[in-house]
C-alpha cells in the first residue's frame, strides 16, 4: 500500500520512468531462459543473408577497319560491354551471333563513331562480323570462343 501510495506522489515523468523500467525489467526476465526477444541479450537470431554480388561487367573494345575486326578471341563467360569503333571510311552494321542458336545483336556505326552494346556471354563460340560491300556475301567475319572458365582467357 505504502508503494502504491509513493507512486501517486510522484510527477508525470517519474511514473513514465518506472513504468519504462519496469517494461525493461520484465523484457530482460523474458529473455533470461535463451528464447530471446531483445537483440543483446542472450537472443540467438540468424544474421541476414548478405546481398549475392553482382558479376562485374567486362569492358572488351572492337576496332573496326577496311578489313580487320581488331578484338579478343578468346573471353570469359558473363556480362560483357563491347565498345565497338568504326575505324573505317564507311558505315557498317556489326552483327555478334552465337553459333548453333538464333541469338543475334546488332550494331549501326557510321564511319568514326563508337557505340556500346551490353551482352552477357555463354560459353560456347560466336560470329562476329559484318559485310565490306553489298556485292561481298561473306563480309569480314570473326569467330569468338567464350571459355567455360571464369578465368581471362585473354588480357584485354
């Protein structure tokens, strides 16, 4: 009775004192048996999985010229960034294929410009080329092995 009495007496703010503590008090009795409900005492809580990393985006460069594709020949698999130059004295239109699929990108560069194109590279081989004149089927062509390694394969 005594204490019931004492709280009476007591300003606004040091009942909401006892009031937090006996809150306080009472959250530490319930995590006392290792069920845990407040982070640092006693409470075991799994740590959240961490974000999985993004693979980093290679940067490969392709120099067109009269009749030469100046690029690696040999990569590793994942997101790639081509940056393609035309180097040459006429407008060209750059395909990448890879071979065995219908999977096919393209490129309109006029002379001198530079365009980027982002590709995320299977292993396996693909074509890249792109016709030197209308009457020229063939056009100047190159095949591209992508390792299954994610280890370069080529400094470039």
């Amino acid at each position: 009775m005594a204490a019931l009495q004492t709280i009476r007496e007591m300003s606004a703010t040091g009942r909401l004192a006892l009031a937090l503590s006996c809150v306080w008090v009472l959250g530490l009795a319930a995590c006392s048996g290792g069920g845990g409900c407040i982070p640092g005492c006693g409470a075991k809580f799994p740590a959240p999985a961490p974000p999985k990393p993004r693979p980093a985006t290679r940067v490969v460069k392709i120099t067109l010229q009269e009749f030469c594709i100046n690029m690696p020949q040999v990569m590793p698999p994942g997101p790639t960034l081509f940056k393609v130059t035309n180097n040459d004295h006429l407008a060209h239109y750059l395909e990448i294929e890879q071979l065995d699929t219908h999977v096919m990108y393209g490129l309109d560069l006029m002379p001198g410009s530079t365009k980027e194109i982002k590709i995320n590279l299977e292993p396996g081989r693909y074509r890249v080329w792109y016709p030197f004149h209308r009457t020229e089927p063939k056009g100047v062509q190159l095949v591209v092995t992508v390792t299954p390694s994610q280890a370069p394969a080529y400094p470039y």
